[in-house]
C-alpha cells in the first residue's frame, strides 16, 4: 500500500470539542485509564469542510437527505414543468435512496453525492424515453393501474440511471477521500481512500465542570439572583491522532484515475492542509479551542498502516514542563522502535516533521515523493 501519513500532536485548553449524548466531551479508556478522545467522525466534518472552501471545484460534495429539492432544481433547469420536475424527482431519489417523506424531499438515511454526478443521472434519465411515462404517471384522467404501470417502467429507468452517481466527474475528490455508504444500494458504495483514528489524549484526563450564571440587564432592586445558571463539562487535553492517505486507492479506476495530474495533486495537497488544520467546531465561540498541532510527523511509505498511539499506553504523565515535549519525545522513540523491529526503513520514502518544516514546505516534501514515484 502507497501511503501518505500525518501522526499529529495537538494541545487544547479548556475545550468540548466532541460532546456525547448528554453533552459531556467524549472519553475512552485506554492503558489503564480515562482519556479524553475526539471521534474521527468528528474531525473529519471540519476537514471536509476546509478542503471544500480551499477547492471547492474539487471538493464538491454535499452530504443530505433531501436530494429531492436538488434533483428537482436540476430538472427545472432542463425545462421540464414543475409538477413533471417534482415527479421525476422523487422517483430519482427513490432509486438512490429509499424516500421518507416525498413532500418534505427527504431519503431515510443521508445520501453524499456531488454536484455533477446529479447531473448525471438527471441526464441519464432525460436521454430515455421517459416522457410519456412521466405524462402517464402526472395525469388523472388515467386509471390507477395505467399510472402504477407507467411508474413501474418510469422507476426501471430511474433505477438505472442512479448508477451515474458512480460516473468519472471533477468535482466528487471528497467522496473519493472519504467514502460513501448507501445501505440501500452497495453498488454505489464508494470506498474512502482515507484513514482516521479517533483522537486520544497522551495523557489521563478528568472531565470537569464549568458552573456558570448569566446577569439579568433588568433586573431592579428588588430583584435578586442571576438571571439564569448552568453547568458546562469541559476537558484540557494534548491528542494524538492519525490521519493517512491510500495514495494506491485514490488513483485506482474506482476513485480519481480519471483525474489529469495536477488535479490529482490538488487534491491530496488540499486535504493534507485541511487534514493538519482543521479543528472541530464545537463550542468554537465560547471556548475557542483554535490551536494547530504542536507537531506532526509525516510519512511517504509504502506497507501496512501504523498507529503510534502504543507511544502513550503508558501515560504521559503531568509536569510543570506540559505534556507537549515528552508526548513529541515519545511518539518518535516509537516510531523509531517499530522502523527498527519491523524492518520499515525499507518502506519509508521520506519523513518530514512540523515545526522543522513550514506547512507549505511540508507539505511539498511530501508531495514531491508523490509525484515522482506514486
């Protein structure tokens, strides 16, 4: 396996970024005892979300269940009539995924796609003989078995046509990146060429709790007490997480080898930054846990992926000198032990750390192995 791989170290203050059900951060336990953790789920929005605002023709992928309003959107453009664009809507969408609430415009479970692989299908659709079924379907002076007929046959081309969402576009790098489940249908199913951990602290945390009041602007003398009080759970925690890149997958016939070379290389530069940088929304206005890595590692090599979270089964434990440096001290001593055990010098093409590197050149480093041997 070609990879690319980011082990990152990364210190936050007093932060939530991931809240379970009743709004606590997430934990695991983990060498013996609690660490705070941030869900891979969790990271990978905010990566999806920067990579789109850095490429956006790149990364074009809307994640939704109410497909029906943009394929309907889609039909208008191509001229048809509302209520024959609305029909052929909901029976599109119902072949890529099973409708919910056809006047709400909604599938039961989310459907990710991108701009120009809608347009595939609607155009797959159109280039049948669909318009006299359609009219069959829309009018009521049709007996009920002719407009479940039609539909039948309408839904035959439909179905087929929804195998377009699997078509070679420009703009779906992030479904590549990141995958794409359709329980209803596996043929569309799209294997994401990347790979993410769940983030945990190199450290034991214990949650703890905010008690906070807000003040009542008017309030008179004879009122008194705070207008309204609550408690809030918070954490202070330096992670580790992976984020790798299946560079083999990402070009295969299933993915963007379609893609012309500088494309391709957009991408995976795009999301190596947002990779690095991202940081989980949660709570961004009150706790602004805003603070890039500390330091990343990162590999071009070919072979099994690796974690280097074993650095911290063991861990680091609390010091007046932080738990930055001996967690950076840690994860490399590992690192080296594995390259040493398993015999991984072999596989490494290159290693490049952030802050020796800026990220530009960081990421160039990497990207120059890319190029030069895939």
């Amino acid at each position: 396996m070609n990879l690319i791989e980011l082990h990152i170290l990364q210190s936050f203050p007093v932060s939530c970024l991931n809240r379970d059900d009743v709004g606590a951060p997430k934990t695991a336990y983990f060498g013996g005892c609690q660490r705070a953790r941030v869900s891979s789920q969790a990271w990978k929005r905010p990566i999806r979300a920067m990579a789109k605002e850095s490429s956006p023709g790149l990364f074009a992928g809307q994640r939704t269940r109410f497909v029906v309003r943009s394929l309907e959107q889609i039909y208008l453009k191509k001229d048809l009539e509302p209520q024959k664009a609305k029909t052929l809507a909901i029976l599109t969408a119902d072949s890529m995924g099973k409708l919910d609430d056809p006047e709400k415009g909604n599938v039961k479970t989310l459907l990710y796609f991108s701009p120009q692989e809608l347009e595939s299908v609607t155009s797959e659709v159109l280039d049948k003989d669909y318009a006299p079924l359609l009219q069959a379907v829309i009018d009521d002076n049709r007996t009920k078995k002719d407009k479940s007929n039609a539909e039948k046959n309408l839904k035959v081309i439909t179905d087929k046509a929804s195998k377009q969402l699997k078509a070679k576009v420009k703009d779906n790098a992030d479904i590549a990146v990141f995958g794409r489940m359709v329980a209803d249908d596996h043929s569309l199913m799209v294997e994401g060429a990347g790979l993410f951990s769940h983030a945990l602290s190199t450290h034991s945390v214990a949650n703890e709790i905010d008690f906070f009041s807000a003040v009542d602007d008017n309030n008179t003398a004879d009122d008194e007490g705070a207008g309204h009080l609550g408690t809030i759970e918070f954490n202070s925690a330096c992670y580790y997480r992976y984020v790798g890149l299946n560079i083999d997958m990402l070009k295969d016939e299933h993915h963007l080898d379609h893609y012309e070379d500088d494309e391709f290389n957009q991408v995976v530069k795009t999301f190596l930054k947002a990779a690095i940088l991202a940081v989980p929304s949660a709570r961004k206005n009150s706790m602004f846990a805003f603070n890039p890595p500390a330091y990343v590692l990162g590999l071009k090599r070919n072979g099994q992926p690796l974690s280097l979270v074993n650095a911290f089964e063991k861990p680091v434990r609390k010091s007046r000198d932080g738990y930055i440096e001996e967690s950076i001290d840690r994860m490399n001593s590992h690192w080296e032990n594995l390259a040493e055990t398993y015999c991984l010098r072999k596989q490494e093409d290159v290693k490049v750390v952030i802050p020796e590197k800026n990220i530009d050149d960081f990421i160039m480093v990497l990207m120059n192995k890319v190029s030069s041997n895939g």
